[in-house]
C-alpha cells in the first residue's frame, strides 16, 4: 500500500479509499482501528484529532457519564454568571479516573461478548466457514470470520506442510517447498477444530481458499497460484438466459401483488 506519514489523518484517509474494494480492505481498515490511541477525559485544551478543532467540548446527549455531568456543570455556572467551581488539578485527577473506568468497563464488555461467542463456536466443532486474514505472526495466522464476527487463529504447525518463512515486511508466510502463500487479505476456508474457554481462544484449521467474495470487493479475471498450486479463478458463473427469463418470467408485478393481496 502506498502511503506516506500515517499519522496525519489524511494520509490514513487516502490509504483507506486506496484499499476499498480490495481484498486488503478489512484487514488495513482492521489494522489501522487498532493502531488508534484510546480517546482519554482531560481538561487541557488540545486539537482534536478528527474535526481538527483547538477550542471543542465533546459531551453526549442526554446524560449517559459522569464527564458529561462534570461539563454539563460547568456550563450551568457560567451561564448563570458564576465561577465554575472545578480547578485543573481536581478535573485532570477526575478525568483520569473516568478514562480508567471507562476503558474497564470496554475490556468487561469485549470479554463478556467474546465467551458468548466462544460457548456458540464451541458447539460447531468441525464446522466449515469462511474468513479473512487479519493478522499474520511468527507462529499463527489471525482469521475473521465473515459469518460470525468472531477471530480465531490457525496455528503454523496445522498449515499444509511446507518450508515456511515468515516476512514481517510483507506480514505473510512464503512456503518454499511447495509455494504455498498465506498473506493479510486472503479469503479461506476454515473448520473450526478447538475451543479454550480458560484462555478465551479459537482455533481453526485451514482447509483451503475461499470462494466467498466479500461484499464491494471485485473478483480478479487472471488466474493465479492457490495455496495448493493449482491455479484459482475468482471469476463468478453467468446464469444461463433461460434461467434469467424464466425468473423474470414468474417474477409477479406490484401491480399483481396489489390485486392480489
């Protein structure tokens, strides 16, 4: 991916419409969410990130925490011509801990939806679906379901058998044997092999690529290598015309929808 300093927000606007439609775009729009810092509650004034704004309050409406409450506050007093009783030193120790509560209770949250989803996989042993790679490291691949938003990992040891080298550059694994060629944004297909609830993990096992096309995404017309060797064409299968004129055929109108209802 072309891209120059990723931390102006608009080189990560340009890298986000240059991967869209492509088989990367889940796993870079993935890879940049998790890049972000967490937003933080403080007093001291400082350029927003995304509206590029140096004077801004952010609250929501109606109420939903205790930071609204504190600025909800403040404004009451200097509407009602009086010094807002609330000095930096009491607002940054405020905000600090609202920001620590907050991102607790998000944790709690995360855990709580991710045995949820656990207990569901656990009963799909053996069960095929399809995912996207989202992560590639030194001893396990990352894939994101397309059906259940769960992620789930294939160990290197449970890969077609090859010589695997791992390329941090690339974020992929380069099987010199037999070519074999996994790499962020590939569509496969997975069975799901093992569920630990104690360490909250799930694993998959490969079982080859996927055909399913996410939506947006354009399916390539050249043939190339599949992680098997044979060559893979991801192009879709035109419906014969008389299959075409034979639904529309029976297709019923508005019109006769009307009447009949």
């Amino acid at each position: 991916i072309d891209c120059g300093n990723l931390q102006n927000r608009f080189e990560i606007q340009r890298v986000v419409d240059q991967v869209r439609g492509t088989g990367l775009e889940q796993a870079a729009n993935y890879a940049i969410l998790k890049s972000m810092s967490k937003a933080v509650y403080q007093p001291q004034p400082e350029r927003h990130y995304a509206l590029d704004m140096t004077n801004y309050c952010h609250f929501t409406s109606p109420i939903r925490r205790y930071p609204d409450l504190v600025v909800h506050r403040i404004l009451q007093a200097i509407i009602d011509g009086k010094t807002p009783n609330a000095s930096m030193s009491v607002l940054t120790r405020q905000g600090q801990h609202c920001s620590d509560r907050e991102q607790n209770a998000e944790a709690a949250e995360r855990t709580l939806v991710r045995l949820k989803l656990l207990h569901f996989m656990a009963k799909r042993i053996g069960q095929t679906f399809s995912g996207t790679i989202t992560t590639v490291k030194q001893d396990r691949i990352v894939v994101q379901l397309h059906e259940v938003p769960v992620e789930g990992v294939i160990l290197q040891r449970s890969l077609p058998a090859d010589r695997y080298r791992y390329d941090r550059q690339t974020h992929s694994f380069e099987g010199h044997r037999k070519a074999n060629r996994f790499r962020l944004g590939d569509a496969v297909s997975i069975a799901v092999h093992e569920v630990d609830l104690n360490k909250r993990e799930l694993f998959f096992l490969y079982e080859g690529r996927s055909s399913v096309q996410l939506p947006g995404i354009k399916p390539r017309k050249k043939s190339r290598p599949s992680h098997d060797g044979g060559p893979v064409k991801d192009a879709k299968v035109p419906r014969s015309k008389s299959r075409r004129g034979a639904a529309k055929r029976h297709a019923p109108s508005a019109r006769s929808k009307r009447k009949s209802d």
